[in-house]
C-alpha cells in the first residue's frame, strides 16, 4: 500500500507545500506546432450491466465502456495518444438473498478483476485482430470474503500510452473505437457467477454512471521523448494543503472538498487535465467504510457540487470525474483513491473557478463503538490547463 500511494503521489510532480503554480513554456520542436486535444467518453459510459466470471483468465472478456470515434480526436502519424479511465466493478451477492436483490449465483470467492484499453473495430471488440492494447493490463483482487468484503472496487489507468506511428495501419482503421475491456476469473467459478460494472442497489437494480474513458491527444511532438512536451502556454497548477483532517460517520456532512485548486482566468476553449489522489484511514472503526469521490469543477473551494459559473463555463455538468468509489476494510486500510479526468471550457469564466476533489463516506455494517472517524492522511490534486486553439 505505501508502494502504491508513493507511485501515485509521484505522479503529481507538481505538488508542493506552498500549492503555487509553474508554468510550463515548451517551443516547438524544429518549428513544428505542439497541439493537444482532449476526449470524453462522457456520462452514463458503460456498456454492459454485469459480466460473466470465468474459471481462466480472459474467458469472459468483455467491452465494458466505449468511446466512439466521434468523440476520439483525429490522429495522425507521430500522435501520442495518453488514456485514462475509471471503471467501479462490484461482485454479487455472498449468501443466498432473495433472486430480486442477486444478478447471478451467489459466491465466497475473491474474484481477479482486470482491465484493458484498447483501439478496436467496434464497439462490441474486446479482443483478437481488430483490437490494439494501448499500455498494459491492470488486475486486482476485489474481496468478496467477509469480515474484509470490498464489493465495490476500482479499477483506474491514469496514463496508458501509445505512439501514433502509421494511422492507416492500425487495425481499426479508418475508423476506431476506444474500449475499456475487462474480465474476471476463479477456479471456482461456476456458469452463473457475474461481476457487476457499477454498484448495486438493494433490490438489484445495477447503479452506473460510474466510470469514464478519457484521452489526451499531443500532436507534433518528437515521438523519443515520452512524456512528449506540452504545447506553449500549459500552465500546470498543484495543491496538497488539506481542507479537512477527516470525516465522521457519526453525523453529518459525511462529504467535503478535501483539495481545492484555483483557476484563475478560465477562457472559451482550454482543456483541463486533472489527477488527484487521498490516502485515508480507518484504524479507529470497528467496522469497514465505504469511500467514494468525485473531481469538480466549481464557484468555491468548498463547494460539493458545480455551481453555476462552472456550469455555464465547462462541458460535463462541471463533472471531471464521475462519482464512484469502493469499500475501504480493516484488512486494506489504509486505502487509496485515485482520481484523473478531463474538461472542456466553452466559454470564458466570470469568476475564478476551483477544480474541487469532494471525498465522500458511507456505512457498512452495522453501528459499532469508537469515534468513527475516517482520516485522510495524505495526497493531493494537480490541474493541467491546456491553452486554447488559434
């Protein structure tokens, strides 16, 4: 766990004590203009409500978000294309529950959870001849054993790469599409055993909107040089100064900003690029707890929701990232999350605006002794601002 909150926190290179901006002038590379163009799969991204478990890995492989090439930018010869993604997968029911409230069989195990973006034909391609894996495969082990049950698991990929080399040689070409693939397996495993892509809701509905594809498309680059530089202009702002210590399931508010960065200036046409990661912990529960975030584009650093500034300025609903989470346990704590996603400004801001990472907890269980207090340790959030087209 602390490998992987060093590797997350030394993504956001930019983030310091003081969370001043630096901004970042790159000249064209032997006169060549450096351009970057952002995309969205946007809301309501999933394709399938449950997939099935297999007993062997990849079996059961399925597109579980699509970005259509509608909304993929053009590319080029020489294109780094960077994706990101966030996918909330949770497993079915553990005992024998009523059929209305269960997808599939009911199971013990801990099924193995992995993801894959790929450049396909189709929507409906998750593999073979007309796909292309852009970066590698993630895995993870979503707990479905009690008394550490996570359900409710994320899977994030914050900068899967791929150069552009030949566009017409691609295997999707001339059109392609943009998947999210994920399988899950168990040697246990038996025919009806599903995982859901969302979360569940009490009498089985499946709950989505929870994930997101995203792409960065930097054009005019040297393709040696990974990371390829930002265009003239990119102004990279950073924050880890904390907002709250923590959160308490004994009232409310059981949710609040916890990094806010201001945006000053905010014009018609600049893409934002965000990332932001926490670390929290629940050593003084007795129970486990349910964490959950989402990243904001709003009026005010502590605004839990857009307002309507950043409505009328930003696409999405002022929603950088969708809203998901997963199941923070005795067993994992402490627990990361990580945010990253993506925003276009339409027009210009009559205000400062503030990219807001808003943290958010829930029950699981029942009420038990101690202060339930769920801490937020470390982290912080970082803003790419992208400046806009001539």
């Amino acid at each position: 766990m602390a490998d992987r909150l060093r590797i997350a926190l030394a993504a956001l290179a930019a983030v310091g004590a003081s969370g001043a901006a630096l901004a970042v002038e790159s000249p064209a590379q032997d006169g060549a203009h450096i351009s970057v163009k952002i995309g969205s799969s946007g809301s309501f991204s999933e394709t399938q409500r449950t997939i099935p478990i297999a007993r062997t890995p990849g079996a059961g492989s399925r597109t579980v978000m699509t970005m259509f090439p509608s909304d993929l930018p053009s590319l080029a010869p020489g294109d780094i294309l960077t994706v990101s993604a966030e996918a909330e997968v949770t497993t079915d029911c553990l005992n024998r529950e009523p059929p209305k409230q269960c997808r599939g069989s009911s199971y013990r195990f801990n099924p193995v959870v992995a993801a894959q973006p790929v450049l396909a034909a189709g929507p409906d391609e998750a593999t073979g001849p007309s796909t292309l894996p852009v970066g590698e495969r993630r895995r993870i082990t979503c707990r479905q054993k009690p008394p550490s049950r996570e359900r409710h698991c994320m899977i994030v990929f914050t900068s899967a790469e791929l150069v552009v080399e030949d566009p017409g040689a691609l295997p999707c070409a001339p059109q392609c599409h943009l998947n999210l693939v994920i399988d899950a397996h168990h040697p246990d495993a038996r025919a009806n055993d599903r995982l859901i892509i969302g979360s569940s809701g009490p009498n089985g509905s499946v709950r989505q909107d929870k994930g997101r594809i995203n792409v960065i498309r930097t054009r005019g680059a040297d393709p040696t040089r990974l990371p390829p530089p930002p265009p003239p202009g990119t102004l990279t702002t950073a924050t880890d100064t904390r907002l709250i210590a923590g959160l308490t399931l004994d009232k409310p508010p059981r949710r609040a900003v916890v990094y806010s960065q201001p945006l000053e200036d905010v014009q018609a046409r600049e893409q934002l690029a965000v990332r932001g990661v926490v670390q929290t912990g629940i050593t003084r529960l007795r129970h486990n707890t349910n964490v959950s975030a989402t990243i904001i584009l709003a009026d005010r650093p502590t605004a839990t929701r857009p307002g309507l500034d950043a409505l009328d300025a930003s696409l999405l609903g002022g929603e950088i990232t969708e809203h998901n989470g997963f199941n923070c346990t005795q067993l994992t704590t402490p627990c990361i999350t990580d945010k990253v996603g993506v925003i276009g400004i339409v027009r210009d801001a009559r205000q400062t605006l503030y990219a807001n990472l808003v943290l958010g907890i829930g029950r699981v269980g029942g009420r038990a002794p101690g202060d339930n207090l769920v801490r937020v340790l470390d982290g912080g959030l970082e803003v790419t601002r992208y400046p806009a087209e001539d």
